[in-house]
C-alpha cells in the first residue's frame, strides 16, 4: 500500500490591503499548529518520502514547522498546488506515484475536495479541513488515483 498524506496550512494572518494572499505569513497560532502536526506525523511514525509544497508563505513556513519536528525529506516547491482542484492534484499526485509516502502541503477548497473523491468518490461529501489538518489517505501500490480509491486511515487537526 503506498500513502498520501494531505497538510493543509496553519492559520495564517489575515489579508491585508497591499500584500498579495501568497505572501501572507502563518500567525503564532498557526506556528504551533504546524509544530504540533510535526509532532502528530512523528508519533505515529509518518514521515513523508517526498514532500510537494505550494509556493505560498504560510504553506512554506508550516512545511518547515513540520520538518523543524521530524526532520529533512525530499521536498519540492509545487506551483500547481496553489488554487488547485482536485483532477489537478490526482494528475500531480499519479505523476509521484513511485513515491511510498506522498505528502502534499496546500490549500482548501481543493484538500477537503481531494480527501472526500478519493475516499467516497464524491466532492459533495466534504465536511472541511481545519487550519493544519492532516488527512492520511491509503492507496493500493498499484493503482491510479480515482473517485474512491483510497482509504482514509488518519485524520488529524489541533
């Protein structure tokens, strides 16, 4: 069984007048949510293979929160993660699927859309994805990325 591990970002401070929504930082707040996801990925002995991370600040600094707590892994920035519809992160998805251990850090609506296709086949499904939610996804080693494939094994949020 391979693993696809989806971390939305930790909260981040509101949008301000001026500065593009990529640029927003992650609050205090959000800092210790993305520490404490570190440390949930840690107990449970869920350390990603490969890390693909949007381009924005917040999912970069809750990124390096997260590997501050469990360590370095292969990481990539990601651009098509950022306003990312679910068909568009299976495609980026199915591209890793060599990858054990998968872990994309992004974005809602397109993380909570994500979990609930692969899981119930449905979009519509969806009950949300909180600030620094982890959702744990298990796929047969084999197969593509479709409506219903996966299992989820874990969901984790502060």
């Amino acid at each position: 069984m391979r693993e696809l591990i989806l971390l939305r970002h930790a909260h981040a401070e509101p949008a301000v007048m001026g500065r593009a929504d990529l640029d927003r930082p992650l609050s205090a707040e959000g800092l210790a949510e993305a520490e404490a996801a570190g440390r949930w990925l840690a107990e449970q002995r869920l350390i990603p293979d490969c890390v693909l991370c949007s381009p924005s600040r917040r999912t970069r600094e809750t990124l390096e929160a997260v590997l501050s707590v469990i360590g370095y892994v292969d990481q990539r920035i990601e651009p098509s993660i950022y306003e990312a519809t679910p068909g568009t992160l299976i495609a980026l998805a199915d591209t890793h699927a060599e990858v054990g251990r998968l872990m994309l850090v992004g974005h809602n609506p397109g993380f909570e859309r994500l979990s609930a296709l692969l899981h119930s086949g449905q979009t519509s499904e969806y009950r949300g994805m909180p600030p620094a939610g982890l959702a744990v996804l298990t796929v047969p080693p084999e197969a593509a990325l479709e409506p219903g494939i996966a299992q989820l094994s874990a969901f984790w949020w502060p």
